[in-house]
C-alpha cells in the first residue's frame, strides 16, 4: 500500500498524497505525518556516501512516499529540484558549517520549494483548476517559493509577510518577480500571516473552491526533502564521525527534517535548537511548559516565530513526552547583542562570515562545546551573509561581505505589493475577489 498520511491531531485518519500536499493543513487544524517512517537498509548505507546529491536524496524520499509516485517521476522530480550542493566547511576542530544557500534564492528554503512545485505540478497534471498557493514569510520562504512556482502553468502563489520585518533583498525577491506572483504586505508579525494562511485553509469551503495549498513547513512536501541535507551532511565527515547537528530554528521544519533523518536511521548525536529571542522551544525544553506568545523582532528574521507550527510535529515524534523530547534536544537562546558579536567572533577567528541565523547557530554550538569538547557540531547556516546586508555592514563593514549578482541585480527592481491588514475577514474577503 502506498504511503498514507495522519494528522496529529486524529491519528486513525488517514488521507492519500495528493490530499496531504495539495490541501496542506488538515480540518482538525493538525499537521500531516507520514504513517510510516522506514528504517533504511543495507542497500542503502552500503553505497550512501558515493552517489551523487540528487541521488541521494531519491533513495531517501522513494522508501518514505512508498510507491505513492512512480520511480521514474519521482528520480526525475528529485533530480530537476536538487541541482545545487550544500557543502561541509570546516571552521574550527570538530566544528562545521553546513551551507544550505547555494540554491537559486541563496537560502536553505530552496530544497523543500523546487522539490514541492514539482511535486504538485505531477500531482496536478490532469486538473484542469488553477491552484492557488498560499504562503506565509518571515523572509526566506517567500524567495524560495516565488523563485520556484514563477510562470509555472496553473498556479497562483500570495505571499503573505510582516511589513518591515524583513531585509531589504529578501523583499525585493518577493515583490519584484510579478507574473502569477502576489505579494501581501501585512500590517502585523509572522504569526499573524501564519494564521491568516491556516484561516483560509481551515474555511473549508473556500479551500476547496480556490484550490487552495500552502507552500509554508506546514506542509508535508516541504519538509520531507530537508531530511536530505542531513544525510549529506553527515557522509562529508570522517567516516564513523557522529555529529551534534545545531539548527537556527524558527518555525522549527529544518529541525523536524532532521529528527525525520534520524527516524530513518542517520545516526545523531543530539539536537540543538538554537533560537533568538523568540525562544518558545527552549522554555519548554527547559520547564516542560508551552507557551506561544506574540513573537519580538530581532536582526535574524526569519527566525522571529511566537507560535511555531512544526511544535505539533516534533510532539508527535517524541509522543507527546516531554522528558523523551529533552533526551535528544537541547534548546539556547541568544539576542541580537550576542548575535552581532558571534558574527564579528567568526569573522574574527576563522574569516568566515556567517549571517545573523546562523551566527545564533554557531553561539549555541560554541555553548554545547564547553561541557561536550570532543562532540563534533555541524552548524546549519541557513542562508547567504549578504541577504542580511545593513547588519553585515554594521559589523565587518562597508565592502566585508561580497553580493551575488543574483541579489545585486534585484537592488533597483521596483517593489509591488499589496497593503493587508491582520485581519481574517478581510484577508479571506480579498482572497475570494481572486485579486
């Protein structure tokens, strides 16, 4: 039987592919998980550290979708989406840098929205509806799935972000591709666009007449190919090497790929969540007490989450325990002071320039390295120094970090957005208008 999906909140009911991608968020407002995690076999850790990126991430994802996509498609589908690599860079002994930004919009998000445009294209091929894709930012996300969905036929993408709380070049890659991309500038956070987003999936009727799907971690097609950095990751180590994997969490979907990974069998040392001020996580894995609240602006945007979706997710994983979750996560948080030193810290040390998200990443690497020296940390640094321009210049100055022409060239593009506020009538209203 081909792969079946859940969501947390029924777990005895299922739903096919096709229905966990293109619907996204289930009634019950839970999240879709795979009913079955496959543990990969010898077939696979015989040749994993010699086939190419693309293939690699095809054995992973093949066992997990289970025959719910055909072999063929689904090889291609991987290999047309991971087209890029995710180098390991060493910085100091037996600490790493992972780089997640060399994808076409420079940021981690670009593994989980080529796969999911893809994967929705193939899943939509006989429907002759257009589908509306709807996402919400906090940055990156926005970028990648434009970047992504641009002038694919039959899709409609509405990008939903916080008005000033992203960086000038991560706007403009949301604003100024135009074509059959809409971008809503909300008066509000990212946990009001979130819930703007989940308030159009939850109206059911709406959803199913504008075709609705989310391009947000919430969805079960963006996750899944984040699991394959993981393995990628950790086959650049020395063999028999088990790493500590340090992870800028946000909304917490690249830490939930990597616990993903380890169900399959990667072998992990421990977890971090590494956080700014909005530190929901890390107080629960310290207290055993979740409490969402509204979230506070910082220098790592992407990061600035009150009520993180994924949570329901990594709850499922540990069932709901508490104690089971803190034996393989340790939370840290840091603010934007200790942030902007962490990046003149590196620069200082190793000249290696690292942005705001993952310099929170490597200040809670440093941190787990007091009590665990010979621990080997592989910090994910989820996106391009130059994507956070104004705060890499007030630290390492004019000219210290290089643009990509990729970003330069968006500088004088013009951008075009629509003013929204956090309202839900008014957004689900606009939404119906279809305009």
């Amino acid at each position: 039987m081909a792969q079946r999906f859940y969501s947390t909140n029924s777990p005895g009911t299922y739903v096919d592919l096709k229905e966990a991608v293109l619907r996204s968020l289930p009634p019950d407002n839970g999240l879709y998980m795979p009913e079955r995690v496959p543990k990969l076999g010898d077939e696979f850790w015989n040749h994993w550290r010699d086939w190419p990126f693309a293939e690699l991430g095809y054995r992973i994802v093949s066992p997990l979708l289970d025959g719910a996509v055909p072999e063929e498609v689904l090889r291609s589908m991987v290999e047309d989406a991971i087209n890029f690599d995710a180098p390991l860079v060493p910085l100091e002994e037996n600490e790493y840098v992972l780089e997640l930004f060399h994808g076409p919009t420079l940021a981690f998000k670009d593994f989980g929205a080529r796969f999911m445009a893809r994967l929705m294209g193939w899943l939509t091929r006989d429907d002759g509806r257009e589908l509306t894709v709807l996402v919400a930012t906090s940055g990156d996300t926005g970028g990648a799935v434009a970047s992504a969905f641009h002038d694919v036929p039959g899709t409609r993408v509405v990008i939903l972000y916080p008005r000033g709380k992203v960086s000038g070049l991560q706007e403009k890659q949301l604003t100024t591709l135009g074509g059959n991309i809409t971008a809503l500038e909300v008066e509000g956070t990212f946990d009001d666009c979130q819930r703007l987003v989940k308030a159009a999936f939850l109206d059911r009727e709406l959803s199913e007449r504008l075709n609705l799907t989310s391009a947000n971690s919430i969805n079960i097609a963006r996750l899944i190919p984040q699991s394959f950095y993981y393995f990628h990751a950790a086959r650049q180590l020395p063999e028999g090497t088990v790493p500590v994997f340090v992870v800028p969490s946000g909304n917490f979907g690249n830490l939930t790929a990597g616990l993903l990974a380890e169900r399959m069998g990667l072998p992990v040392r421990h977890f971090i969540a590494a956080t700014n001020r909005n530190d929901v996580v890390p107080s629960y894995l310290a207290s055993g007490e979740y409490q969402p609240r509204p979230s506070v602006p910082t220098i790592s945007n992407a990061m600035d989450v009150g009520a993180p979706s994924n949570f329901a997710r990594m709850q499922e994983i540990y069932g709901k325990e508490w104690k089971r979750m803190t034996e393989r996560i340790a939370g840290y948080a840091f603010d934007d002071e200790q942030t902007r030193a962490g990046i003149r810290e590196l620069q200082a040390a190793c000249g290696y320039q690292m942005d705001p998200h993952g310099a929170v990443g490597f200040l809670a690497a440093e941190e787990w390295r007091v009590l665990h020296p010979e621990d080997v940390a592989v910090v994910l640094e989820t996106a391009h120094p130059a994507k956070f321009l104004d705060v890499m210049v007030e630290e390492l100055g004019e000219g210290a970090v290089e643009i990509p022409e990729r970003l330069a060239c968006l500088a004088h593009r013009e951008k075009v957005a629509i003013a929204m506020e956090a309202d839900e009538e008014k957004f689900l209203g606009w939404l119906q208008q279809g305009d």
